[in-house]
C-alpha cells in the first residue's frame, strides 16, 4: 500500500504548513481597517435627564 508511506505525504504537509504559517500571516497582520477607532476622553460625559411627562 503505497498511502502508508510517509515520505512523500510529510513532505507535502511540511511544506503546506510552511507556506501557511509564513506567506499568510504578514498578509493578515498587514491589513489596515477602514475606520480607526478614536481616542475619547478619560472623563465619561455625563447622560440627560429624560424630560418625559408621565400622563
């Protein structure tokens, strides 16, 4: 049965797995969002009141 050696079927896993963990994750890591998120203040603003009549 051919399938049970591993020579050929490692070397393919190992260099698949190369590829992977080198060529992918500079790509992903260099990805840039759209929309930075801002800084806001350390002082949270403070919330109204609700000017509601209660009928």
């Amino acid at each position: 049965m051919p399938q049970l050696n591993p020579a050929p079927w490692f070397l393919i896993l190992f260099l698949s797995w190369l590829t992977f963990l080198i060529v992918i994750p500079p790509k992903i890591l260099a990805h840039q969002f759209a929309n930075e998120p801002t800084v806001m203040g350390a002082e949270k603003p403070k919330p109204e009141s609700w000017n509601w009549p209660w009928y």
